[in-house]
C-alpha cells in the first residue's frame, strides 16, 4: 500500500465516520428533544451507543470487501 492510497483510505474512513457520527448523534438529540426519555440510563446508553457507533459503522462499511473493488 503506497503512502497515497494510505493517505486515501484515511480521508475515506474519516468523511465516514464524520458522516456516520452526525446522524447517529443528531438522531438521539432528536428523539431526547421531541421524545422525552424518561429513564436516564436509556438517554445514557443511548448517547454512548451513538458515540460509539460512528468509529464501528465507519469501520465496518471501510472493511467491506466490496469498498475496494
């Protein structure tokens, strides 16, 4: 792998998990705002799920074989 495509498929993933990240994120402020949660440790696994969920949904679509074909 040469420093380009390196560099490539780090901007790729970045723009994945920033894209993944926001909607996730934006998702939960939503449903806290319009549906309000009544249990803190739902609000709570919530937002840690979303934190969390754009480094794995990011990872996983990057390591899909078919992302390199």
């Amino acid at each position: 792998m040469t420093s380009s495509s390196l560099f490539e498929s780090l901007g790729v993933w970045t723009l994945t998990y920033l894209t993944h990240s926001t909607l996730l994120l934006g998702s939960v402020w939503l449903m806290s705002r319009a549906i309000t949660l009544r249990s803190p440790a739902l609000r709570e696994r919530l937002w840690k799920l979303a934190a969390v969920g754009g480094v794995v949904t990011a990872t996983l679509r990057f390591r899909r074989p078919s992302y390199h074909s």
